[in-house]
C-alpha cells in the first residue's frame, strides 16, 4: 500500500526524522494555520508527479487560501482526486537532496540511494546517485552512511544529524514493514538543518498483516470505494475499467483471466484473487463486493483448486444468494481440488443464473450469449522480432510503468547460475527415484514436512503419501516444535530438524509455517542439512525473506519458494499441494512463478496427449530460491526433458534473466513460454507480480526479450500446446 505524503510524514516524524509542521485541510473546512505564510498547499494522493500536474501550490496570503484549495480538490492526478490537502510553511531552501532506502527487487537487497539534487526530475536518473545495498538484517553501515554523506557533499558538522538519519530511515523501513521510505526533496535549510520537505512510503501489506493491530498505518484514502471495501475486509481487489467481475485463485491465473478477458472484449471490472488461504468471511465478503459493484455486469469465477477448495467457494456462492436467482449473472468454471463437489453444490442450488462451464474457451461463450462485446484490448502479436528464432511474439507495444521511484539496477549483469546436482549442490530430483535399486526394492522420495500437526499440512501430507504409495514418495516424519513424541496420520513428530533428521533419511522437507515463522523454518532445515526445501507458505514479508536469502548464501541446501505448490513428478511423487489430476507422465518440464497456472498449463498439455515430466513452481513473491534459469539448468542434460515450458507474469525480471542465461549458455532444448498479465494497467500492482515498478521495458520489452532468447512465446494459454507440440516436433 502506497502512503500520501501526509501520512509519510506522520511516519517519518515518529521515526525521529525531522519534517516541516503541516495541517490538514478537507473539503468544505476552513482552517487557521499555527504559521505564518507563505504556504505550500499539496494534493494528497499516492501518485507521482504531482508538481508536475499542478498538484502543489505556493499561497503567499490567507486570501489565496479558499480558491486554491478548490482548484487542488478538483483536481485528478493520476485517476486520483485527493480526499484531503496538506498546508505547510514555505522553506527557506539552501539546497535540495534525494534520499531513500528500497527493498529492490532487481537487486534482491535494500538500497541506500543518494543524490546531490531532488525534486521533479530525480525519477528520470538526474542527480547523480550513490546506490549501495546494505548487508542485512544490520542495515547501513557507517562507512555506507559516511559514503552517502560525502557524496552529497554535506558539511561536517551536519555529520552527526545526517547519520541519525539515516538510521532512523532503516529503523522506519524495518519497523513499520515498509518497501519504500523516500525523502524527496531532503533539503538543508539555510538554518544548517536537515528536513524531509516531501516524503514517499510504501508499505508490504504481508509484513503490515502481522504488525500488531495499533501499529498498522492505515491509509486507503485515495482507493476507489470498492478497493477500499476489499481493503477493510482483508482482501486485495484492484479495480479495472471494464465490466465482468473477476474472481480466481491464484495471481497467475487471475492475470491470464484478466487478459483473456481483455483481449476477446469482455474488459475485467475487476482484479480479485483470493488466494489459497481465504476462510468463509473473505469469500462471502468477496463475492458480496462483486454483486454490489455497480460497475460489474456479470461476474466470472475461474478456479483451478489446489490449496484452496472449490467447494469452499461453491457453498460461499450458496451462502451470499440465499436461494435467489442472482441479481447478476454467474459464469462459474471449477477445476482441481474439490471441483466435484463444488459442481455438485452449484448444480444442486437449480438456479438458471448460475452457469457451469467446463473451459476458459466455453465462459467466452457464455459471456459472448450474455453480453455485447466492449472495445477489445491491443492484444499480443505473433510476429517475430528481427533474429528471434521462436514461433512468435508480442509486437503490440505496452504502456510502460508509471515512474514513482528511483530507477535501481541490477548489481552485476546476468551470469550463468550455480547448476543444481553440480559443484556440490543436489540435484533437484535424487537419481534413481522411482526405480528398483540393488535390492529390487522402489526407491522413495523421502518427505518431512514442517508444521506438520497444522490442518493444512496434514491434509497435505496425507494426499502427497496417498500418492507416493502409489508411486514412488513417502512422508517419513514432521516436525512441529513442543510436539515432539506425537503421531500424526502415523507419521512421528520431532521438535526440531535436526532432531528428524538424525532418526530418519530426508529428501525433501515441506514446509507448512505461518509467515512469520517461515523464514526461520527455512533456515533451521538448511542448517540441519535438508537437501532441499519446499516452502509453501505465502505472505512472507519481502525484508524478512530476503535476510533468510542472505543467510541461505553458499548453503548447498536448495530452496523451492516460498508461496510456491512445490514440485511434482507424474507417475512418481509430489511434495507440496499441487492436485494430481491434470499431470501425466512425458517428455515437457513445467517452471513456473503461479501454482495454479501450472495446473491450467498441465491440463491443457495432458488433454493434447502432451505428459510432463516435472513441474516446479518456483514461487510468485518477489524473492524466492531457485529461479527460471536454476530450474531449466537442472535439467539441461535430462534425456527425459526434451522440451521446457515456463509459465510468468508481468512483474519483475525473472523471465528476462533466464532469456539472457539461455542466449549466454546456448541452452540445448527448446523453450516455450506464457508471461500472464500482459494487458495490467501501467503503474498498478496485480498481487505478487508486484514491483512492475522497477522494469522500464514492461511487458512488450519482457515478451521481446523472450522472443530474442529463441523462445516459443505464447500470447494465450490456448496456444500453449500446439506450441509445445511444435517444439516436440
């Protein structure tokens, strides 16, 4: 959630850092400022460039007050108008600095950014900027701070003021859960003192969740009304200028939907995904939002279950009609966990409004029965770039991100990643799993699983046994900390890691741990000598995993996740929560940032005749293990893998470095590849795609690096097998 400069300031002030006075003005109040003028009056949204736009106003005079206040409270920057304006005395300005601190997506580290100039056009690289990471979880280190210092060319005895700065922005950014703390312009005045005359913060709503509830920031004010009703009832809805109300589980395939959507002409309303983890209150609270968006004409669910139950949904469905023939209607395509059931309760409800549809393909056709069509998106090309050798690619050119933040680059340009099973890592399948070995006896895929006594983990772990004891995997013991000695589903309970693994031989260790504990799970199995980690718990806050990151640097211990469906071999075992149905055994390896895209991928590849011969989500938050470039390597010499697909998403740069990897590596096997979210609305967060803030190219520069790379790329999920099947030739 991005914070108004007023609500930065409070936060900054409260962090010790030092900010001009300011009152709040709202429509229709009339004010008495505690200084004298001259004033600065400034628009109150989250938006950037509000200078620019006119946003921010000089008032030399009480009598200017009223009118310039109307003028700023009519006024849209952004699509926002701002709920409230902020009034401060004029600074006596000697010079104008940038600050900031960022967790970096691109750099998977915070960022101390320096620069000798602020104001307007520091976002377009003016101002030369000084960009250290910080070692983590210390922070800026004084050599860092004094970096920073003398490159703003400060004098000496502002030293003391400005290392306590510093820190206090760290202590903020840590503190509060933030993902920005940006001070534009810090001046000095001609007073000799440092002041954060503007003030930019951006908080990680999964570390703000766990914060205790008097210390969370809540600022949802320049949200539209039914983003800010999602907001209050714990769900994240992002809303879109069409007219079909959208819900599905899963980032991925909510952004495949949306783009389907988009480009048949049928525009989303609405971006909700609610998750694996949603209980009865959010879904109810979710479907209610949609029947009562006055903006949604019908509503789509597209579900492909694998944590989350479609039944669940299905008898949310049940419980918000009541009975009655909805007010507007429901195209509902179930698939995976709990489709049957959730089937059978849709059926069972005899509404005429409700319609079941088995396909993506089949809900635009009922959509085409039940609606005109609206204006469709510029939709991805299918022409080849000059020199790319793949079956085609996005020409059609994207809006690029609106800029609201320095850009920061990479640390070091992209270079072939460390090669799972070599130089003393594991492989990411054990050889010889699922074949008899010397004694004639199958060897297993050994599983423990952490937080094993949770109701989760244990569904879990008795649907990956149920499994494996058809094939090839066995959960051979959990751990859950003050439990040691139980038996769950007759699998033995251990304290710790270490302790499981002194009584038990251990492959893989599935990890069930609420967010804020997982990190700490994650570390203590790689400490113990777990081979290899599955996490699958989502909502991690960014700081806290990449610490454990930083602490997982040189362990030969390798992560899948977090907020990943884990790893799943057809015919032999799965570790994690992917349902089994849409996987059959071949020659395709799946890699993929969203778990229920993998199932869509996976079913329609299965319903070509096309198998799989693994299929590894290696986790939709912006930090995870093992990468795109990671995943394809391990199985670059596989006789078994004759193709790889890889299924992303719009955000971040996951894709563009496996592109680079392949071209630098002259990677052997043909690559197919689906990005989701292609049709995002610039400058907007669409769940963990996330940080599409840092990346300049957006989604056309993405698809054009893909295509470069000699890269199959699809603009549809329905291109996807006869892709793979021209790869496969």
């Amino acid at each position: 959630m991005r914070l108004c400069e007023h609500a930065s300031k409070e936060l900054f002030s409260r962090a010790g850092i030092p900010v001009p006075p300011g009152v709040i003005i709202r429509p229709g109040e009339r004010v008495r400022p505690p200084f004298a003028p001259p004033w600065y009056l400034k628009s109150q949204v989250a938006a950037g460039g509000r200078g620019k736009a006119g946003g921010i106003a000089r008032i030399e005079g009480p009598g200017e007050l009223e009118a310039v206040a109307a003028r700023l409270f009519a006024l849209a920057i952004g699509g926002e108008r701002p709920p409230f304006l902020r009034l401060e005395p004029a600074a006596d300005v000697e010079k104008e600095m940038y600050l900031s601190l960022a967790v970096s997506r691109s750099r998977r580290a915070v960022a101390l950014t320096a620069g000798r100039r602020g104001g307007v056009d520091v976002e377009a690289g003016a101002g030369g900027m000084l960009v250290q990471d910080l070692r983590l979880p210390h922070g800026p280190a004084p050599n860092q701070v004094r970096a920073a210092f003398f490159h703003l060319g400060l004098p000496a005895d502002l030293w003391p003021d400005f290392s306590a700065l510093a820190h206090n922005l760290f202590a903020a950014l840590t503190g509060r859960g933030l993902l920005l703390a940006e001070i534009n312009p810090l001046v000095l005045t001609r007073r000799g003192a440092l002041v954060a005359l503007d003030g930019k913060a951006e908080i990680d709503d999964n570390a703000a969740a766990l914060l205790p509830e008097t210390d969370r920031i809540k600022d949802a004010g320049h949200l539209d009304p039914v983003e800010r009703a999602a907001r209050d009832r714990g769900l994240s809805l992002i809303k879109l200028p069409g007219f079909v109300g959208l819900l599905a589980n899963g980032a991925g395939l909510a952004m495949a939907t949306m783009d389907r959507l988009n480009f048949a002409g049928f525009p989303a309303a609405n971006f909700l995904d609610v998750g694996g983890a949603a209980d009865e209150a959010g879904l109810d609270a979710a479907l209610s939002i949609l029947f009562g968006d006055p903006a949604v004409r019908v509503i789509l669910i597209n579900l492909y279950g694998g944590i989350l139950s479609c039944e669940k949904v299905a008898l949310a469905l049940c419980r918000v009609l009541g009975g009655r023939e909805p007010k507007k209607p429901i195209i509902a395509r179930l698939a995976g966990n709990g489709a049957e059931k959730g089937l059978a309760t849709l059926g069972g409800m005899g509404l005429s409004g409700v319609r079941v549809v088995p396909d993506m393909d089949a809900a635009m056709a009922e959509l085409a029965e039940t609606l005109p069509k609206g204006q469709p998106f510029p939709r991805p090309g299918r022409e080849k770039p000059p020199g790319a050798s793949g079956q085609g690619a996005s020409s059609t050119a994207m809006p690029g991100p609106t800029p609201s933040r320095i850009a920061i680059r990479p640390t070091a340009p992209d270079r072939p990643p460390a090669i799972p099973g070599r130089g003393g890592l594991p492989p990411l399948v054990p050889p010889h799993v699922g074949e008899p070995g010397p004694d004639g006896a199958m060897r297993p895929m050994r599983i423990m699983i952490q937080g094993v006594t949770g109701k989760t983990a244990r569904l879990h772990a008795r649907l990956m046994a149920e499994y494996g004891a058809l094939h090839a995997g066995r959960v051979v013991c959990g751990v859950t900390p003050f439990r040691g000695g139980q038996s769950v589903d007759g699998v033995p309970v251990y304290d710790s890691v270490r302790q499981a693994l002194a009584a038990h031989e251990v492959d893989v260790s599935v990890i069930f741990v609420p967010a804020a504990h997982a990190p700490d799970a994650i570390l203590e199995a790689a400490d113990a000598g777990a081979p290899r980690v599955v996490c699958v718990t989502e909502g991690i806050p960014q700081l806290a995993m990449l610490e454990a990151l930083a602490a997982l640097k040189g362990s030969p211990t390798l992560l899948i996740g977090p907020n990943t469906p884990g790893i799943i071999v057809p015919g032999r075992f799965k570790a994690g929560i992917m349902p089994v149905d849409p996987f059959r055994p071949g020659p395709v390896a799946i890699f993929s940032r969203s778990g229920t895209l993998t199932y869509e991928a996976a079913w329609r590849l299965s319903a070509a005749g096309i198998g799989q011969a693994l299929a590894v989500g290696m986790g939709g938050d912006p930090f995870t293990g093992l990468g795109f470039a990671e995943l394809a390597e391990a199985v670059r010499h596989d006789p078994e893998v004759r193709a790889v697909l890889i299924l992303g998403e719009i955000g971040g740069d996951a894709e563009e470095r496996f592109a680079a990897h392949a071209l630098a590596t002259g990677y052997p096997k043909p690559v197919a590849a689906y990005v989701a979210g292609v049709s995002a609305p610039p400058g907007r967060r669409l769940g963990h795609a996330g940080a599409i803030l840092e990346q300049a190219g957006g989604a056309a520069g993405k698809l054009d690096r893909l295509a470069r790379a000699g890269f199959a790329v699809c603009a549809e999920l329905s291109d996807l097998a006869p892709a793979v099947a021209g790869l496969l030739g």
